[in-house]
C-alpha cells in the first residue's frame, strides 16, 4: 500500500492473484476525505480521484465506487476497552481513524487477551502503552477547534435554509435541495424519479442535514448522522428517522 505526504491525500492499494484476486490485477484507490456533510459536491469528489487514477494508471477503469465513515479521537489514539458504566461487560473498539487494517487486529488482542484474564504485564509492551490515555493541551486545542467547526456548519445550515422558501423546483434525479416551511428547514430530493420531502433536521442536535449527490442521502454536518433519501435513518449518533412531510 502507499500513501502520499502531500494534500490532497491518496493511498493506492493493489489486489492481485495473491491476494485472492481472480483474474486483473483490482486497483484500489481512496483519497478526497472530509467531514461528513461539509463537501459542496460529494459526487465532485468522485469525479477527481477517478480523473487522477487514469491520470496516473492509463487505461485504468472504474468498476466501484464507495465511501467510508472513520472515527477519530482528538489525539488520534483509539479507544479500546471497557465501556465506561458498562460494568465492566461491554467491551468497545472504535477511533481507528482510516487505520482499521492494523488498529483493527491491534484492538482485537488486546480485548481477546482482558476477556480471558490475562496480566496486563503479559501483553504486549504497546497494549500497556496505549491502554493509558493522557489528556493534553493540544488534544483540548484540537476538540475546541473542532467545535468551533460544527458551530459554524449549525450557523451557515440554518442561514441558508431560512433563506430560501418553499416551494423549489423539483430536482433533478438524484439531486436535493433544503428550502424553509414556516422557520422549519425541508430537505426535498428526487431519487429513481420519485420525489420526497422530509424534516432537514438532524433528530441529534438539530443540524441542518446537506444532500450527499453520490450516494442520494441527508447527511448532517455536526457529527455524521446519515438518512436515506425517505428519511430513514442509515447510522448515527441519532436515534431515529426522519420526518416524512410528502
């Protein structure tokens, strides 16, 4: 796998035969990250990394396409363990931050070998050094920056919304546009030729949700709720769906 130092960022990843790979040598490609929800153009960033790799790799051809939501802790140290007020019962992996091919095995041993008692001291030097998480001041530098951005996205979600009223035109297919109805923001999206309005506030901590023109979903800005096109909630940190208003 290599991984480049420059911005934006691309990893490029080959899978052949010896990978289990049956017939021409696959092509993975990743790049273009950002938030969730703060990209004007999703879709756009599809488009790039498809022109870079055939920029690079002549003769290359698209076959698949995706997009992955990763975690990250403020210091970038994930956090595994036991669930705080778990009881000690509930066991949790999670902050890989794009690294779950290694973190991913890493965490595994290490719950594997708490669940079957074994001494910390026996484990691994890293297990001990990763099991002890220290705060400081940059890693608060960091979460406050963080903040400030989802602050800004709340603020520019809601200007926007109340500044255009309903009715709009009705997209084009696979296009959505957030509109106001009596101070309320309203997401409005046509998919597969069927046209659907529904509450463009995130259940969570009410963020305006964003229309995601790759995968023709409602994605929130503040922390990466994700909604299907009906209002039907995909992931979150909310709880339940979207209202459907048509």
């Amino acid at each position: 796998m290599f991984l480049s130092a420059d911005e934006p960022s691309r990893s490029v990843r080959g899978v052949g035969a010896d990978d289990g790979a049956v017939g021409a040598t696959t092509l993975i490609v990743g790049g273009n990250g950002h938030p969730v929800g703060r990209a004007p153009s999703e879709r756009e960033r599809y488009e790039d990394l498809v022109a870079w790799t055939q920029g690079h790799y002549p003769g290359a051809r698209e076959t698949f396409r995706w997009s992955a939501q990763d975690y990250e802790s403020h210091n970038l140290v994930p956090f595994v363990g036991a669930l705080p007020r778990g009881g000690g019962v509930i066991r949790f992996a999670t902050g890989f931050a794009k690294w779950g091919l290694t973190n991913g095995p890493a965490a595994a041993i290490r719950l594997a070998g708490e669940i079957q008692g074994v001494p910390r001291d026996a484990m691994p030097a890293w297990v001990r050094t990763i099991g002890t998480r220290l705060t400081v001041p940059a890693d608060l530098a960091r979460g406050v920056a963080e903040n400030a951005k989802i602050g800004a996205a709340a603020a520019a979600g809601w200007a926007q919304a109340v500044g255009t009223a309903v009715p709009v035109p009705r997209p084009a297919d696979g296009d959505g546009a957030v509109a106001s109805r009596g101070g309320r923001p309203v997401g409005v999206s046509t998919v597969a030729g069927e046209t659907r309005a529904v509450t463009a506030v995130c259940p969570h901590l009410g963020g305006v949700l964003r229309w995601n023109d790759a995968e023709c979903t409602w994605d929130c800005p503040l922390h990466a709720s994700r909604f299907a096109a009906d209002g039907t909630r995909i992931e979150g940190p909310a709880t339940r769906d979207l209202r459907r208003l048509g």
